[in-house]
C-alpha cells in the first residue's frame, strides 16, 4: 500500500482544503483527491491546483458545503463539477463519472458511485491516481509504474480514447513534455498519428491552450521534432515554423533561469507576418497576444549584442522595454556566437533598470513660439522630439528651446 506523506503533499493539511474534505465527508461521504495534485507530489513537482472526486452527486456536494458554510459554485454541473470557495482558496469538487457517449469533442456522462468506472474514462495512467485524505494512494491502471518511469500511457485503448476527445493527440505531446522521459510510448504514438487529422475538428481556443502548455514547458523541443516528422506539428501550424531559433531560445532560457514565455516561443517558431497573422486567427488569441507575435514578425530593427548604450536607450524608448525585450531575446536565439550571451544578459539588465525618459516639451511650448493652433504644432514637436532623442536625451534647457526655435523657423508658413 503506497502513501503519500507529509513531506510530499504538505496541502493536504491546509486550514481550507482539510475544511472542504470534512464538510464532503461528513456522514460518511466518501472523498479523494485525484489527478494533477497527486500526479504532481509524486513527481515532487509543485501543486497549484487541488481537484477532489466524490461519488456525491452535485446537488449533495452544493448543499453539504453550503451546510458548512463554504461557498459553492456551480461551474460545471452538467458535468458533475462544483467549486467549493474555501478562504483565499478555490477547489473543484466533481462527481465520478462515467462516459455513455463521445464524439471527439463533447461527451455525454453519467453519474456513477464506481471509482474504476471514473479512472476508466480518464486519459493517461499518470492522471488516474486517487488520494484518500490520509494519504492512501488508490491505482487502478498501473499509474504509480508509470510515474516511476516517467511514461505517458493512455488508459486502454490508445485510439479509442483519442476518439473520445481528439484534443488528447497534443495532451499528449504535452504531458510527455512536462512529465516524460525518453522515447514516447510507441502505442500512444503510433494512435496520434493515425488520428491526427482529426485535430482540424476542433476548436482554435482549445488547440491555442494546449499547444501553448506545451511550450511553457522547460524544455519542449524534443516532443515538437518528433510532431513534426510525424506530420502532427503541420495539422497545428501548416507554415514551415523555425524550429532553430525556438531551439536556441529555450536554450537560453535554460542556461539563464529565465521562465519560459509561452507566446515567445510561438513568436519564435512563427517569424513570418502571413503566418503569425494565420496562426493568432486560428489559435483566435487574445488581441494583446495577437499583437505581439505579428508585431515580432514585423520587427525590423537592426539589434545586435554589440549595440552603444546610446542606441539602446534610443531604442527603448520608441518600443518600450516589453517589445525591446522580446527583440532581444529573439535576436539573441539568432546568434550563433555563445560568447555574446554576456552581451545580450546586460542588455535585458539595462533594460530592466532604464526608466523612461520625459520629453520636456509640449504643444503649449510650441504655439508659445508663435505657431498658431493646429496640425503644425504637432509635426513641429515630432521634429524636437527626434532631435532630443538623438541628442540622448539631453536635460540641456538651453539647447532644447534653441532647437525649438530653429525648427519653427524653418517650417513653412
């Protein structure tokens, strides 16, 4: 019998999860906290959400947390789900399932007091392990061997649970991404493939989700190759991607300790604007994602690991740091040369510290000059504007109001 210890799960003893277990448990309820906390304590892996399963149907867990006086909310009950708002904490409570009828996308479910007919219906063997309150670890499929050797293994039938929802295909690219070690299990495998085409069905927000987990894994390269001679990665992103310059990019990441930048790393794969532009419409982004992957394919700046202080302040400020940074982090994966990572690591520190200059001067300046109201006004502090910028940003009063008057004269009347 394997038990999880202290050590292991220490928020198995918090104040507002052991309040939610006691509220579900009373008068004999029986419940267990299942999936990724479980999966992800066993791998010492960090635990950020607390799922719980219970043969309870909602409509008891609704009013037994209620009787506690623990908020509940019905986020999914058609599908068994209630979240139980617990202190500063949220936790998804969901009745165990069984699945009567899927269609690769949607899934009719019905109640069911079975935990094997629950773990049945789930993907991988990693993802079916069950916790009791105290610890007692429940497996019904061999999950526990599995997390031993870092393997990514359907439940059953690999074909037949792709079938059932054919987003699994990428989860599970991603789940190897993130908990796999060496060669995908060749089954698993073997049914992505023969179902691949079946990701054309569904939705772009569900792709985008999962293929950007998939990036924010620590290193994803190795998973994205094997998409990608598999003629998977192409179902996802048709245009030829630069699997190069993502490459050097989580290398980066790696040798630097930075946290991975999902929509980066997209960025990276897609330097195209046609693509990006595709691809944000597909994956229907967020329109400030949208903007950042097209904006990088659009960049033309000419940034090197050998620029002048001077061009870079110049630099920041007319992109900002948020667009100088994701510049610099995708030239830096352009360069071949290791010995310019010093370089690029004190350009991100210069630009972390900088703060934004203030321009000195306003259109009230400018129409105290003697240039009257209106369009010129602003073409006239454009011109200033660009020379102080040039002039790094000279504090110098003087030569700014100097500048000002020049440039009036010389505009036309």
């Amino acid at each position: 019998m394997t038990h999880l210890s202290p050590e292991q799960a220490p928020w198995m003893r918090g104040k507002d999860v052991r309040a939610v277990i006691a509220a579900l448990a009373a008068d004999g309820g029986e419940v267990r906290f299942v999936g990724g906390a479980v999966r992800n304590a066993l791998l010492g892996r960090p635990v950020k959400d607390v799922d719980i399963a219970t043969p309870l149907t909602p409509d008891k867990v609704i009013r037994r947390l209620t009787d506690s006086g623990i908020k509940a909310v019905p986020t999914g009950i058609e599908h068994g789900t209630v979240t139980a708002l617990a202190g500063a904490q949220s936790f998804e409570v969901t009745t165990l399932r069984s699945d009567i009828e899927t269609d690769g996308r949607h899934a009719v479910i019905a109640f069911t007091n079975d935990w094997r007919q629950d773990a049945a219906r789930r993907d991988f063997t990693i993802n079916a392990l069950y916790a009791s309150p105290d610890g007692e670890i429940f497996d019904y499929h061999e999950g526990l061997q599995d997390i031993a050797a870092r393997r990514v293994r359907f439940i059953g039938d690999p074909r037949a649970r792709i079938r059932e929802d054919f987003l699994r295909t990428l989860r599970l690219f991603r789940f190897h991404a993130w908990y796999g070690k060496g060669d995908i299990d060749a089954a698993a495998l073997k049914a992505a493939v023969e179902e691949r085409q079946n990701l054309s069905r569904l939705s772009g927000e569900r792709i985008a989700q999962e293929f950007l987990r998939l990036l924010e894994a620590e290193n994803p390269l190795s998973v994205l190759h094997v998409m990608m001679a598999t003629g998977i990665l192409a179902e996802i992103i048709p245009d030829m991607p630069s699997m190069l310059r993502l490459d050097r990019l989580c290398a980066i990441d790696a040798a630097n300790f930075f946290a991975p930048d999902p929509v980066l790393r997209l960025a990276a794969l897609i330097p195209m604007k046609e693509a990006a532009e595709r691809i944000a419409g597909r994956f229907k982004l967020s329109n400030k994602d949208r903007d950042r992957i097209v904006d990088l394919a659009e960049a033309r700046e000419q940034i090197v690991s050998y620029l002048s202080i001077r061009e870079v302040r110049k630099l920041l400020y007319r992109l900002g740091k948020e667009r100088f940074r994701d510049r610099v982090f995708l030239r830096w994966a352009e360069d071949a040369h290791a010995s310019s990572a010093i370089q690029w690591r004190a350009m991100l520190a210069f630009a972390d510290a900088w703060e934004r200059p203030v321009f000195p001067l306003s259109g009230h300046d400018v129409i105290k000059a003697g240039v009257p109201e209106g369009p010129q006004v602003g073409h006239i502090l454009s011109q200033v504007e660009a020379w102080w910028i040039d002039a790094d940003f000279t504090d110098d009063r003087l030569s700014i109001a100097e500048r000002l008057k020049a440039v009036v004269l010389a505009a036309p009347r």
